[in-house]
C-alpha cells in the first residue's frame, strides 16, 4: 500500500506518509481522530507497524483497546536519569563483550541528548558570587560523573552532551533541541514525519506545548528505545480539556497549572491522555501552554498535549528557528491534518470543560501539587494542617503548635511557626515563561523602590531554566532589584525543586532541628513532596515565581496576602496590590526586550560553548575502564550471571514482607534525590570509603553507583512503614529476628538466608517523577513483587522492566479488607506462561492461610517477555547476541 505524499517548500520536495490516505484505506474518517492519536497513527504506519495500526485505525474513544508500540523519534535525557541509563548502556557492552559479541553491538539506533542540569547545588545563594562558587562546586563535586559522560559522548554515535550552565532539560528542549517536524534521508528521497520523543524525566511533557508528542519514562525504558525497542502501553482514554474565556489580568499560567492539577487529580486522568482544545485554548500563549504541559506528571497524565496551530509557528519565530525551518514545519502540519485551527473537534472519551475567566491566584501544598489552596484561604489552610492527621494534607500536631517559637543563636529573632525559611524561584515550569519571571522582576523592583526587604533567615534564590531569562531581564534592568532582595542567580538547571536547595544557616538550621519547628519554604517548582525540597523544612508551597517572592517579603505563610500588608515601610504598610504588576506593564516589558536574535546567541555553539566541560580529560575505547574507587560510577551487577539462554524465572514462594506503606508512596519516597544523611546505610558506606560528610553530594548525583542507591532505597526520612510504626524513615521489623533495623540491612539479611521479600502497598504506588532507580534499587534489594491498590504508569512499567511482578489487589480489596499486617509469609502462583492482566492466587500463610486473587499487572505482551527475561536489559542483549550472531 502506498500511503505516501510529497509537498514542495522552498524549492525542495519532501515525502511524507499521508494521513488521510491511510485512515480512508480503513474506510474511516480522520476528523473523529484526536491529534495525539493521529500522531500515533502515522509513527504505526511509518514503522510499518500493521497489526497494531490496524487496532488503533477502529479506535473507540469510550472503550479503547489493543496496545500500542511506540517508537521515539528522539530519546532526551538528564543527568541524574541519564547518568545511570548511560552506565546501562557501558555495563550491557561488557556484558556482550562477555558473551562473545562486539561493544558496538551496543549503541544509539535513534538520536540521543543528554542535559546536564540537574548537579548544580545551591550551596551558596544572596550574593552576588553566588553563580560562581555553585558553578566551582559542581564541577569539582561531580568531575567522575562528566569524565563518565565525556568518555559517552566519544565512545556512542548519535550521543549529544548539552553541558553544564545552559539550562534546564526541558526549556532547552523547547526554546532549541526541537524542530516540531523532523527531517530524514530515506532510499534517496527528504522525509518529514512529526518529532517526539521520550525522556528520562517525568516533565518530558512540557515539550507536548509545542506540538510534540512526547513524555517521560524510565531510565530503563528509554534505554530500550535507545536501542531500536518499542515502548508498549495500552491504548490510552484521551480526555478532551475544553478551554474557554481568558485569563484575568491577575492570573498566572502557574495559576492555570494548579487549577488543572487539581482538577485533572479529581477527574482521575492517571495514565490517559490529556488535549487541549476549544477558543481559549487558542489564547494562550505557547509557553502558558508548556506550562500546564509540564504539569502533566502532576495531574497524573502520560501527557499533556497541545495541537500544532499558528501560535506554534509563532513562538518558533520568537525564539529564534530559521524561516526554513517553520515554513517546513506549516506546511508539513496543514498538509497531514495535524493543524488545528478550530473547524473541528475529535471524538474524545469524555471532555472536560474550563473557564479560563474563573481561574485564581493561588498556591499548592503543604506536601502535594494537587493539593491547591486559593491564596486567601493559605493562612487558614497552614494553621489548618498543622492539627489535621498525619498524612498528605497533615502533620498531626496540636493546636498550640501555631504559636511555638524558638531563638536563633546570634539573631535578634525569632523563628516562629509557618516562618519562611526558603524562597526559590526554580524549576522549568515557571522559569520557561516570560510572562511570569517578568512579572516576578517588576514586582522585585517596586518592592526595592519601597524600601522593602527580606529577613535574613530565609535562603532566597534565582536559578533560570536558561540564560535566554538573564538576557531579558538584564536588558531591563530587573536582575538588579532581583538580586537586591536576595534573588542572586545560583545556577542554570533544575536546583530546589529537585532537592539540590543546599543548606540552610547554620544557625537557622540548628534552631529548627533543636525545636522541631514546622516552617515553609514557597518555590515557583512542581514537586513539593515530604522531604524533597529541605529535609527541615516540612511545609512546602508551589507558587508563581512573583508570590515566591511577595511571600518571601512576608516572611511567613501564615498572614493573608490578599488582606494583610506584606510588609511595612516609612510610609505605612504595603500591601501586595501595591506590588503587583499590570498585564499591561508585563506585555510592554516582554514587547521590547524579547528578541529573537537573543535566543540565536543563548544557544550558540551550545555543545562546546563551556570551556570548563571542554578541558575535562577522559578515557577512550568502545568499553568504559571503571574505577574502582570511584563512588559515583560503578559497573552494576544487572548482568552478573547473565546466560545468552533464557533461565527459568525465580520462584515466588516464602516471601517475607519486607515493608508495608500506605497510599501515595512517591518516588521520592522509594529512591530520595536530594540529602544523603550521615548516620545511613548509604552515608554510612560513603563515610566507610573515607568521604566527610560535605562531599557526600545528593543522591541524585551518586545514581551511577548501585551501592550507594540500594542503600538508599525506600530511605526517605518521610517514609512511614506500618511494620514500624513508631518510626519514620526506611525502617521495618525484621521477620527473621524480630529486630527494628534499616530496610537495606533486613533486605541483606533476607537475601543471605535465601528468603524473597514483597512490598504491600496502597493507591497510586510509584507517584511522582520517573526514577528508575526506585524500580533497580527494588530489585537490588531481592524484592520479587509488589501487591499494590494501584501504581502510576511509569513506575509500574518500571518494575517490570526490572524483573519484578506488580499485582493489583481486586476492586473493593485492600490489605486491610484481607487482614494483611505484614507479618505473613506470601506465596504467589505465578503462572508458567503469564497471561496479561489475569489474576493469579496470591497465598498469606500466618496463624491461618489468607487465600485472595489479584490482578498480574503485566498489560502487554511484552510485559511477559520481560518477566521471561528477568528484565528488559537481559531481553535486549540477548536479541543483539542473536541478530549478530544470524
């Protein structure tokens, strides 16, 4: 069948697989087909995919079904996921080595970037040295981990190296890596067909504002699509988002985020599709559209997409793309039947409608993103959560916590309960919007011309998700009254929200551990989960960068910004309408001082524009020479005992629990980013390789050492196993001694006698960012599966993709229905040839046998190969052995 198109631009002709022409060979109408689906459709039938072409060509919007294998035209990663895929990637060529193969056997199939952007620490914040002393340190802290990633970019073809000190992952992405429409030579002839991608990075999705299908996935996972693997997931419900109006002169996109968060949380759209569409879709601007994109994650979306249209032609002008390059990418669009310009509305699942007119200042925590609050309810809702239970939206305190207080040593005052202790405007988000920092600039700089100021007590930090934000607010003159109020530039890339805060003073910080005080931090990021942004800080407030800092000017979320003065100046109080900046000054502002010449020079030469990246010295060869006191890269055990033959998977039977959660375990919770504290397993080894505790550096950073994660995993100091529960932090009971202890010292201790350990969980198991390492330090740890109420998509797929099974306990059934404790002793009968989403009897022996059915949470064919394979990495060397070898 010959579905195959040419169109002519500028003189040249390029092919193209014809939408149209496939959808009529099916006899079906490409009108009723959202434009993520026809996306898919086109990658199916460009890869020659035809039986699932087939399924997703009779898609029904209320009841869909088949899976679908997706193939990336692009893999993007950074450096804290990156790092630890691209050791993958080093340790599978020692293994084919091993085997008798060729390391090359092991390379790219498809272009591969890697950001460097989330090492940067703010060990130093409030000066004006503060960029460079971060910039030093992260160099000399993380050396072994570019020397690592210098040696990829020689050894790999189709491997880029975007160094430190450009920006964050995903503005980079969006402002420079992305063409929107790609070209291939194919046999001779130019071909188009749509970028998209995936990343190791949950808010991959911020490129979805673009017009580009992508999302984030596993480290695992995008070192299968590296490797010419397809990603299999089932297909998905896609949840039309209507919008309509416009936003109020006082709403920000990051308002807009928040409201969708927790809205699309309440709809329940985990692992569906979400696309925009309607009349107020049209109004917002491309990067208030990256910015609920990026959210995506949040509201628990595998994307959040946003249809090609003329804005997107718009802002790739804005930024700088050739005219080439966007006369390509129209052309292209209106051609295939992937512009949209409001003339038609696909058949979706279900639609939800917004108005964009309703949409309020507002922020979100104290400990989740969905979890919005509007801004005159934030003192209330603060003093409200101090007393409410223990849990997402409590700490379970009493009612005179509000008024607790403690001195600091060598200060005049004091710190009081609900006091700021970290204000961060961070994080891609916020910091790819110019609407927003703009706004954050001006609102800095009429608080500077009242005579305002910040306390001293809290850490204040500007870190831009790329230089294009220094150049346009240096050329109006705002970085000025930003860094008089403390806002210095710390760095480029991804610094609070991912937990690389830094340290607090000293003496704040002894104060509040002496006290236990529960203060805040307001950070213009997406992730405000228990213990990522500060281990001491315990109320967390996602915020539009201009609030970070109209509450950094407050000192304390507990006044009420819409009613209370912020502060008080010679003249009397000032209040944040005093402050806050019309649409009309912001507009102006971005009018004169955005150019596109500027976005040209901010990426120019990109890839060897850092000298100090340049000079780093490193080895050569297609094989890494690993060092062996190295503790950042080390070469995992993944493929220790690999065999070119398949073994029979490990039986699961004797399984001792070795920890039992609640609802709502994260990532975070399961493999922590940032601290890595002294007295733990982990600190402990570094301590026992002869490292101080100043150069421990974060967990994100050490992701390429599997002996410093397993130690880390399940260590949260917020983590709370119910097998302890007196107790926070990774601690269980151990079923062997009766012994309180470190889950990796029980985890040890099982493997030693031989005994298999499951997870008991409860809802959306796995929440939060794609970390790999919460599925490898699992499976590090000897766990053979998971009984989960349910898991967030990525992770799922991730255990998995490690050789663990993840079992779904049946509608209406919980742990707690079945009378599980933890103290059991389980049996799963797993089938010799799994069947996708069948349910397997799962067998508790205590003082009487528990017999219950769930759910074997393999959804696709490939599920059971991976499982067959006890992992996916296992699978891929072996068909590389066998290609080779054929």
């Amino acid at each position: 069948m010959n579905w195959t198109k040419h169109t002519n631009v500028k003189g040249e002709q390029y092919t193209y697989l014809d939408l149209l022409s496939v959808v009529s060979h099916y006899n079906k109408e490409l009108e009723r087909y959202p434009y993520s689906i026809r996306i898919l459709l086109e990658s199916l039938a460009r890869h020659q995919e035809t039986q699932a072409l087939e399924e997703l060509i009779e898609y029904d919007a209320k009841n869909p079904t088949g899976v679908i294998p997706f193939r990336p035209s692009r893999v993007i990663l950074q450096d804290f996921t990156g790092v630890p895929a691209v050791v993958d990637l080093a340790a599978m060529r020692d293994a084919v080595v091993k085997l008798g193969g060729k390391a090359e056997y092991i390379n790219p199939e498809i272009p591969v970037t890697l950001v460097v952007d989330h090492s940067v620490q703010v060990d130093c914040a409030g000066t004006p040295d503060s960029l460079a002393f971060n910039t030093e340190k992260e160099f000399e802290r993380n050396l072994e981990r570019y020397q690592f990633l210098k040696w990829a970019q020689q050894a790999f073809d189709n491997f880029d190296v975007v160094p430190p000190e450009t920006g964050i992952i995903h503005q980079v992405n969006l402002e420079f890596l992305s063409d929107v429409i790609l070209e291939q030579e194919k046999n001779g002839e130019k071909w188009l067909f749509p970028d998209s991608l995936e990343g190791t990075d949950s808010h991959t999705t911020m490129i979805n504002g673009l017009g580009v299908l992508g999302w984030g996935v596993g480290g695992i996972e995008a070192e299968a699509a590296i490797l010419g693997e397809a990603s299999f997931f089932p297909t998905p419900e896609i949840i039309g988002v209507e919008l309509t109006g416009a936003l109020s002169p006082t709403a920000t996109a990051t308002d807009l985020a928040l409201h969708l968060t927790q809205l699309l949380r309440n709809e329940k759209v985990v692992g569906k599709f979400v696309e925009y569409f309607g009349p107020g879709y049209q109004k917002l601007s491309l990067s208030d559209r990256a910015t609920i994109a990026n959210m995506a994650p949040e509201y628990g979306a595998t994307c959040g997409y946003c249809p090609i249209d003329q804005e997107t032609l718009n802002y790739l002008r804005v930024t700088g793309r050739s005219p080439e390059q966007i006369e390509l990418v129209e052309a292209y669009a209106k051609a295939n039947h992937l512009f949209y310009d409001g003339s038609e509305t696909p058949e979706y699942t279900r639609v939800i409608q917004l108005d964009l007119g309703e949409i309020k200042s507002s922020v979100a925590g104290p400990k989740r993103p969905q979890d919005r609050i509007p801004l005159d309810e934030v003192s209330e809702n603060f003093a409200a959560s101090l007393t409410n239970p223990s849990g997402p939206q409590g700490f379970g305190l009493s009612k005179d916590e509000i008024n607790k207080s403690a001195a600091i040593a060598d200060r005049e005052n004091a710190m009081h309960t609900g006091d700021l202790a970290l204000a961060a405007i961070t994080s891609c988000t916020n910091t790819s919007n110019p609407s927003v920092m703009v706004a954050a600039g001006l609102l800095a700089k009429k608080a500077v011309e009242k005579g305002l100021q910040v306390p001293e007590t809290i850490k204040t930090s500007l870190a831009p998700g790329s230089k294009i934000v220094t150049s346009y607010l240096e050329k109006g003159d705002l970085l000025k009254p930003l860094a008089d109020l403390g806002f210095d530039i710390v760095g480029y890339g991804c610094t609070t929200c991912i937990g690389n805060s830094g340290p607090l003073s000293e003496e704040v910080e002894q104060t509040l551990k002496k006290n236990d005080l529960v203060v805040a931090a307001v950070l213009s990021g997406n992730r405000n989960f228990e213990g990522r942004i500060h281990p001491l800080i315990k109320a967390n407030y996602l915020a539009p960068p201009p609030l970070v800092i109209a509450y950094a000017l407050a000192g304390t979320v507990t006044k009420d910004l819409t009613k209370e003065p912020i502060a008080e100046n010679a003249d009397g109080p000032v209040y944040l309408e005093d402050l806050w900046p019309t649409k009309e000054e912001i507009d102006a502002y971005i009018d004169e001082h955005l150019d596109p010449e500027d976005y040209q020079a901010a990426y120019k030469d990109v890839y060897q524009s850092n000298e100090r990246w340049n000079q780093i010295q490193t080895s050569e060869g297609a094989t890494y020479e690993w060092d062996e006191a190295s503790t950042y890269i080390a070469n995992p055990p993944f493929f220790d005992t690999l065999k070119e033959t398949l073994d029979t998977p490990p039986s699961l039977t004797g399984l001792k629990v070795l920890a039992k959660f609640g609802d709502s375990v994260t990532t975070d919770h399961i493999s922590p980013a940032g601290n890595i504290a002294l007295n733990s397993p982990a600190g402990q080894y570094l301590k026992d390789r002869g490292l101080t505790y100043k150069d421990f550096n974060s967990f994100g950073s050490r992701r390429g050492h599997h002996e410093v994660m397993m130690r880390g995993t399940f260590g949260n100091i917020r983590i709370q196993n119910q097998l302890t529960p007196d107790v926070t932090g990774g601690y269980t009971r151990s079923a062997l001694t009766g012994e309180e202890m470190s889950i990796y010292d029980a985890a040890m201790d099982y493997q030693k006698n031989g005994v298999g350990t499951v997870i008991l969980t409860g809802k959306d198991y796995g929440m939060g960012s794609s970390r790999d390492w919460a599925a490898k330090g699992t499976s590090l740890l000897g766990v053979k599966a998971v009984i989960a109420e349910s898991y967030e998509r990525i992770h799922r797929s991730n255990l998995v993709m490690m050789g663990i099974v993840p079992l779904e306990y049946l509608e209406g059934e919980t742990a707690e229905t079945l009378g599980l404790d933890g103290t059991e002793t389980f049996s799963i009968d797993m089938p010799t040839e799994p069947e996708i989403n069948q349910l397997v009897t799962v067998t508790a022996e205590k003082d009487a046998p528990i017999t219950f059915q769930a759910k074997l949470r393999f959804d696709s064919e490939a599920d059971v190969e991976y499982w067959e394979n006890q992992g996916i990495l296992q699978l891929v060397i072996r068909k590389k052995m066998n290609e080779e070898n054929n």
